[in-house]
C-alpha cells in the first residue's frame, strides 16, 4: 500500500473521530442551492452537531433520491404532484416553502445590456421559432436597441430541474403553441438548444458563448456578472426581476396560500409583479425514524424561518411573506 | 533514374510524416502536463490541502475532503479487489483446469471492457438500491470492479513467468504445492505483481463516472463509510462545468495533484518493473 | 510424501496441527483460490443479470423499437435510443478517422525507424497518455479545444465547407466536433503502443527480403511489413473504439446535451455515457430510470462484441508472427 493511502486513512480516520456529528443528506434544486449552502454552513457553526450535506442536483433528483430514501430530506422548485407524493408510503411529505426567487432570461449579446422579452418572444426563442436577435418581434419590443444579425444559442438544463419547472410553466401560460407542443415539467423535450447540467451549467454556457440566452436564477446572474433582461407581465409592464417585483408576485398567492403550501406563482397578477417568480420548498419528511435527525431538522427549519429569512434579500432572493411564515412554523411544529 | 528518385523522394517525405506524427503524438502529452501546471500551480496552496470546499463565490476554500475521500474508495476498493483478484490469478496460474480457467479469463476480460459508467450502474442496482444510502462502500465496490481484472491479469501473468525449474525444485525437496506457491513462486513474481496492483490503482483513482451515482459527492467530511464521501475526480468535475472563476481555479489545482500522482505512480511502477526483470535476466 | 519435513512432535497442539493441516493441504489452497477465481466469473454473470433485470420496465413497455425511436420525452414517459446510439457512433467513428492516420504513423516510425532507444522513450511517454483520467481531459477540453472551436475552428470551417450540410449551423464549440476531436486524442496512445507491438512482431526476414530486393524502407513497411500486420493493427483499432464508446466524462463535458439527432458536426448531441451520466441521479419514475439503466445495457452489450473481435484479431496476429 503506498504512503499516500496510508495518510489519507491517517486523516480521515482522525477527523472521523474528531467529529462527532450526525450528518443529514440532502438533495435537490440547484434555484436556491447558494442560499441553502450559505444557511447549512452558518447553521453548523452555531450548532456544530448539525451537518447538513446539500448536493445541489436538481430538483428532479432530489424528489427521486427522496421517493428512494438515499436522502433524509430532499429541495424543489416544482412542488411534487400527487401522483410522486404517492409513491412515498412510509411517511407523508410536508412542503415547506424557504425563499421565493426569480427566474431570469440571462443573454450574452456583446454591446447589449438590456433586453425587453415577451412571453410570445421567448416562447418563440425556445420553441425555434425565432432564430435571430434581430427578429421582427423582438426589434417590436426593444426599439433603439442595436440587436445584432446573429444566430440565437438557445441554453436550457440538462438535468431535472424545478428551474425548467418553473420557466416551462410560465411559457405554457403564456404561449398556446408550447403548451400543446412541449408542456410543463421538471424534464422536457425541449425543441432546441443546447443542455447545461444545473443553473450552474447553464450560467457557464451562457457566459462562454456568444449570443446566447439561457434561464437562471437571479443570484447566478449576480454572482457572475451577467446581462439579463426584464419580460412582460400580465399587466402589460415590462419589469426586471428583484427583492421587490418577486415579493409582489408572490403577494396574492400569500393571502390565499394552500395547506400544503403547494401553489404555483408565475404569470401572477400585480402592476409590477415578475412573471416569472417561484417559492422554493424542502421536501420534509413528517415522521423522522432517526430522532435525532428529526430534532436536528426542526431546530434547522425555526431558524430558517427566522434568521434565515433575514439573509435571502442579501443573496438576491426575496423573504417569504409573513402570513405564510405564520402559517408554516405552525407546519415545523407538526414534524416528529 | 527518375524513377528511382520518385521512390526515394517519397520514401523521404512518408518517413518525415511518420516522425511528425510521433512529435505531435508526444506532444500532447506535454501540452496537457504544461496546461495542468500553468493553470494549477499557483493554486496548489496549503488552503487546498487542509480545507473544506465554501460556498460558491467564496474565496479560500479546499479540496481536503475530496483528498481523503478519494483514498478511502480506493482504499475499499483495494481492500476487495486485489484479494480476490491475486487469490483468483493463483489459481488461474497453478491450480485451474482448461475449462475452468477459459471461463474465468473471458469474463474477467469481459468486465475490463465494461465501460465505467456501466459499472456505476451496476454498483447501484447491487449496493445503493439494496442499502437505500449513496456511501463510501458503494463507491468503493464499483471501483473495486475495475480493479479485480488488472490484478487477476497481472498476477497470472507474473506467476507464469517464473520459470518452472523453481517450481520443480521447490516440489523436489518435498515441499507441498502451497508451500512452493507461498514460500517460492510468488516471491519470485511479487515485483512484476506488486507493480500491477499499483497501475491498477492509478487507473482508479482517476474514475468518475463510476462515482456519480455511488458515492455521489459531499461538502463535508464523511464520518462514515455508510455516508456520501467527496472525491478528487467528482469535485473537478462539479467545479469545471460551474460558472464561477474561483471553482475553475480550484478543478485546475485538482487536476494537477490527481495528474501528478497518477503519472507518478506509472512511472514509479514501470521503473519498478524494467529494473526488476533485467534483475531476473541478468 | 507430504508432511515428512515436518517436526515427529507429539506435544503439539491441536491448533498448531489445524494450522498446519492447512498450510500443508492443497485441497484447502485449490478451494479458496478457486472460490475467489469463481467470484469474478459470477460477479460479470451478475451485473449483465442486475442491468437485465432493471431495464425490464423499459423493455416490456418499448420492446425492440427502443432502438430506432428518436423521442426522448420524460413527460409522456416516451424514451428512445436513436439519438444516444448515432452520437456514439458518430462520435467514435470521428474520433477514430482523426486519430488512426496520427497513431498509424507514429506506430511506424517507433517501430520501424527510430533508434531503439528512442522508440522505447517515445513509447513510454506515449502510453503516460493512456493514464491520464478522462475528467482531465474533460477539464483540459472545456478551456481549450471549445474555445479554438468557437472561435477558430468552426468559423473558419463554415466559411471554406459550409456548403456541407455537416458544417452548417451556429458555431457553439461545443457538440459532435469536439467531442470527437477529444476523443481521438484520447484514443491515440492505445492505437500507437498496439500498433507497435504487432508492427515489431512481424519477423525480420519478411524486411530483409524487401530491401534485398531493392524496395526503399518506406516501400519495405508500407507494402511488406504493415499488410503482416494488419490484423493486430485492426485489433488495436477496435480495442480503440471500445474505448471510445465507453468514454463518459470528456464527451459530457463537451457535447452540449441535446437529445435529438443532427446532421451537422457543428450541433450538440448526447451519447449513450453521457445521458446516463447526466440523468441518472434524477430519473423521476421507473420508467425513465429502467430506460437508463437499458441504454446502460446496449452499451454493455456493444462494447463487449467489439472487444471480442479485437482480442481475436490482436491474438491472430500475435500467433500469427511466433509460427515461424
């Protein structure tokens, strides 16, 4: 065995037995994976027993490593329908919104900072209808701007993504063509264009390829200093995704918010409301089998729903309102 | 004559082509060694080797986890592979019978051709379906699939090589056929084995895919074999295909530890070796 | 007879006994080495048995034509194989026409005119390449080859071919090209340190009788030497190819995740290791994932011809060379 193996043992073991902590598996949607690893992190230097292991693979795998239980706790930006909610029979999946976040046309157009979309111009974008930047419809809406005679590289994710959830829901609202063409899920057939495997993926494929457009969440589009422009509401404004406009979409929703806190926001009414915002949920099981886990989770969700609020407007994503952090600490009180 | 010059022109050219071919062959290999270096040398810092991976867009983070987790799957899959597979060339070297020995080499040929990915799946459907755990034991199982061919190989083929002059004085002086296997003919072989088992271990440690689905990947430590564990070839990977420039920084350093123990461990093994069977000639 | 060296000490223990019983005993050692001989055998029987039984959801539900269908649609739950089975192929046909001309000559010159030494140091950096890991090359094909694509290569491809359908289309960087391009570099060590081998397995007098006959060194390999050896050059081929169509990390990196199939090298696409790769963790329903897992299949079944043909050509050739 060569020394190298022999120190790696050395240190792992060492550090197995340095700490002592009861480590939690979660998985899921890569929309607030910036925020929850930011939570995780500050929560486990408060409560050093708590380790909570976030892979951020997309909120198709986390409801599927939930659905198997190779995860204690899973994270989607889509809330699971009835029929995956039946799949699970050991125990019932409580939905616990954390942020609300906003979905943004991110573009890399050079000489372009700012672009008016439609929901028929970016349906028309994903469906390859429009093929240009300088297409008829897209000139309609951003006149003075210099788009240029170029090809549109289309970037959309890979991998199972609430994301995708959320942004194929909204076209579906908006544009009766992808409705009956491709539909609303976590995983499409999409038309055209290329796969990036997370939001992570697909903010590098935008960045690195000229003229392309891609779907992101808000704090990727921060985090890498990308261009993204603003889309047309059901009021008719053409408004920019941020702490206020997402807050406002979400506003009708809140008075109004189901039991299981499953409802979806896009499109939503509001003068400056962003169409395309979202809640984001844990998918937490009711009935922990390990106690300490189950302890250590509800300890986590009281502070998520507290402190934890106080950082999301920090990381571009909006708190949630307070009627449905009411409603849902009563929710946390309700996990075994 | 003009003929004659035709050929020999040709003849020139063709064999210029051919060297050309060799430089940019070898070439390559520096260009990847140069790029590695380039890119990750400045990054290889203490930070990399003592801490944990940070949230993304925070500076200073490490891969110290994705090291140590990266030895142990590869020290489970040592720990499986390189006993079954030196027990089972043993017998394919001394003990088999044709059929027995026909069937055993075809299948074990059978899974060194398996691509990795496939492999994953099958520790999967083996080992994280039957557990409902993504683990260290499901990472290591997978790669200790890939390791049990190489040693079986490597073995039977070492073993062979001893000359039977060995084994038939061994047997002469009444010693029985395990005593002449353990006490002779694997300490003659133990160089040409041992070096092997190491190339088979370099080869694992630079797997991925077989790791995507098994291990999966961690942001912290592993504290037990039971847990998703973070690995060297898993983290570059994240960290490559991610926006951030701190996170590509980081797969670049990666790269060149994982680059460097690899190469260092063939040419290690095959120094090893060549000076050990000129031992044997000479 | 056995057990004559050993000590007439009529005080031993019963456990020094047992222990000797099993050092001296070759039924024990033929047992033990023979069971952990038979475990390899049952642990390949058991993954074609476990990839098997998991596909069978996909299987009963698609039959045969999962592999000439072209819809990948996890909504309707409807998968089809066409589309990952042309980006491998394509792929490793591409990958193999860039890099068996490189290879095959590099082959002849260490074999047949480089100084000895030199050749053995060539061969030796050359086989380094074949240890390097695939993520690697991924990391190494993300920051050079697709930029070069983007902004060289492709463009400069449009402008003189794109009259071609395959050269037509945006110019991404990422797709069949580079993923082809990458793979060939990928391939080469294994074509050239093969290659070698059978080139230097031909015998010398089939040289000698060449040049005797007044051939130049060129006329004597290309025309004598390589055709002897052509099986074991074929067999290194193949061997390649197997490679090729197993390869997951480098292609996910640079193919560009498109399900569909495409007629141009400039389009992204998906192999077959690329899709599993990209999708396994998240398949939601059996379906999808027994589809995955029967993609895992065809790739299985695939390889293994392919390899098999390659160990018998490379075996022809060897014994093909010690006859005389």
């Amino acid at each position: 065995m060569n020394k190298i193996t022999l120190w790696a043992i050395g240190v792992g073991l060492a550090a197995a037995v340095a700490m002592p902590a009861e480590t939690i598996n979660a998985a899921g949607a890569t929309f607030p994976a910036p925020i929850y690893q930011k939570w995780f992190e500050e929560y486990h230097k408060a409560h050093p027993e708590v380790q909570i292991n976030y892979q951020s693979v997309g909120s198709g795998a986390g409801i599927q490593q939930l659905t198997q239980g190779t995860v204690d706790f899973g994270a989607s930006d889509m809330p699971m329908t009835d029929e995956q909610l039946g799949k699970i029979t050991k125990y019932k999946v409580l939905h616990f919104p954390t942020v609300l976040g906003g979905i943004v046309p991110a573009f890399n157009v050079t000489g372009v900072t700012d672009i008016k979309f439609s929901g028929e111009t970016l349906a028309g974008i994903y469906l390859g209808t429009i093929k240009k930047w300088n297409d008829a419809a897209l000139k309609k809406d951003n006149p003075g701007v210099n788009l240029p005679n170029e090809d549109i590289t289309v970037v959309h994710r890979s991998d199972g993504s609430g994301t995708s959830f959320v942004f194929s829901d909204y076209l579906s609202k908006v544009s009766p063509e992808w409705k009956s063409k491709v539909g609303a899920s976590t995983s499409v057939n999409w038309p055209v264009g290329l796969g990036g495997k997370g939001n992570e993926g697909v903010s590098g494929l935008v960045k690195q390829t000229p003229f392309s457009i891609g779907y992101v969440e808000l704090v990727y589009v921060a985090q890498n200093k990308m261009s993204y422009g603003s889309v047309k509401n059901a009021a008719g404004n053409f408004v920019k995704a941020d702490f206020n406009t997402v807050s406002e979409a979400a506003a009708g929703a809140s008075k109004e918010m189901p039991a299981d806190f499953r409802v979806s926001i896009t499109n939503a009414p509001g003068k400056n409301a962003y169409p395309i915002s979202s809640f984001t949920w844990l998918l937490i099981p009711a009935k922990f089998d390990n106690a300490v886990k189950g302890k250590a989770i509800k300890g986590f969700l009281d502070w998520m729903l507290t402190a934890g609020q106080q950082e999301a407007a920090g990381m571009s994503y909006a708190p949630l309102p307070k009627p449905v952090v009411v409603k849902e600490t009563k929710q946390v009180a309700s996990v075994q | 004559m003009n003929r004659t010059i035709r050929r020999n022109i040709l003849n020139n050219i063709m064999l210029a082509l051919s060297a050309v071919c060799t430089v940019v062959s070898v070439a390559i290999l520096f260009l990847i060694l140069g790029f590695l270096v380039y890119n990750g040398w400045r990054s290889v810092d203490w930070n990399f080797f003592t801490k944990l991976p940070l949230a993304a867009g925070e500076e200073g983070g490490g891969m110290a986890n994705a090291i140590v987790g990266s030895g142990i799957v590869i020290l489970i899959s040592i720990m499986i592979g390189i006993p079954v597979g030196f027990l089972g060339g043993i017998y394919l070297a001394e003990f088999g019978s044709q059929t027995a020995c026909m069937a055993v080499r075809y299948t074990a040929d059978l899974l060194n051709g398996v691509p990795s990915i496939v492999i994953g799946i099958f520790a999967w459907t083996v080992v994280v379906v039957k557990t409902h755990h993504f683990s260290a034991w499901a990472g290591g199982f997978a790669l200790s699939m890939m390791m049990i061919p190489i040693g079986l190989r490597t073995t039977e083929q070492f073993l062979r090589s001893v000359p039977d002059s060995l084994r038939e004085g061994s047997l002469a002086l009444g010693a029985s056929k395990t005593r002449t296997i353990l006490a002779v003919i694997v300490p003659a072989a133990k160089q040409g084995i041992m070096t092997g088992m190491i190339l088979g271990v370099a080869r694992i440690a630079g797997e991925t895919a077989p790791l995507l689905f098994t291990a999966l990947n961690n942001q912290y430590w592993s504290d037990k074999l039971s847990e998703p564990v973070a690995s060297l070839p898993v983290m570059i990977y994240t960290h490559a295909i991610s926006p951030y420039d701190d996170w590509h920084r980081q797969a670049w350093a990666a790269g060149l530890v994982l680059l460097g123990l690899v190469l260092i461990a063939n040419i290690a093994a095959r120094m090893v070796l060549a000076r050990g069977t000129a031992a044997q000639r000479g | 007879m056995a057990g004559t060296a050993v000590l007439p000490a009529p005080t031993q223990s019963r456990a020094r006994k047992f222990v000797k019983l099993l050092q001296n005993s070759d039924q024990v050692a033929h047992l033990v080495t023979f069971i952990f001989a038979a475990s390899v055998f049952l642990v390949t029987v058991l993954l074609a048995y476990e990839l098997w039984i998991h596909s069978a959801p996909s299987r009963a539900k698609f039959g045969l034509a999962f592999l000439f269908s072209q819809t990948w649609d996890p909504v309707a739950e409807k998968f089809g194989a066409l589309p990952f089975i042309y980006g491998t192929v394509l792929t490793s046909f591409l990958a193999l026409l860039i890099a068996v001309p490189l290879s095959v000559g590099a082959a002849i010159f260490l074999a047949e005119l480089a100084p000895a030494r030199l050749s053995n140091v060539c061969t030796f950096l050359v086989e380094l390449l074949a240890a390097v890991p695939s993520v690697i090359y991924g990391l190494l094909a993300i920051f050079t080859v697709i930029p070069l694509l983007r902004q060289y290569g492709e463009p400069f491809l449009k402008k003189t071919l794109g009259f071609l359908p395959i050269f037509q289309g945006p110019a991404y960087g990422v797709g069949y090209l580079a993923a082809s391009i990458t793979l060939g570099i990928m391939t080469l060590p294994f074509i050239i340190s093969i290659s070698r081998e059978a080139l230097l397995a031909v015998p010398r007098e089939q040289r000698e009788a060449a040049l005797a006959l007044g051939a130049t060194k060129w006329e004597s390999t290309w025309q004598v030497v390589v055709p002897h050896a052509r099986l074991g050059i074929i067999g290194s081929i193949f061997l390649a190819l197997a490679r090729a169509l197993g390869e997951t990390m480098a292609v996910t990196m640079v193919i560009g995740d498109d399900t569909a199939i495409h007629t141009s090298l400039l389009a992204p696409g998906y192999t077959i290791a690329a899709i599993i790769a990209d999708n396994f963790t998240e398949a939601t329903g059996e379906v999808f994932v027994s589809a995955l897992v029967e993609l895992g299949l065809v790739l299985f079944v695939l390889t293994m011809i392919l390899n098999a043909a390659a160990q018998l050509l490379i075996l022809a050739t060897t014994q093909k060379g010690s006859k005389r």
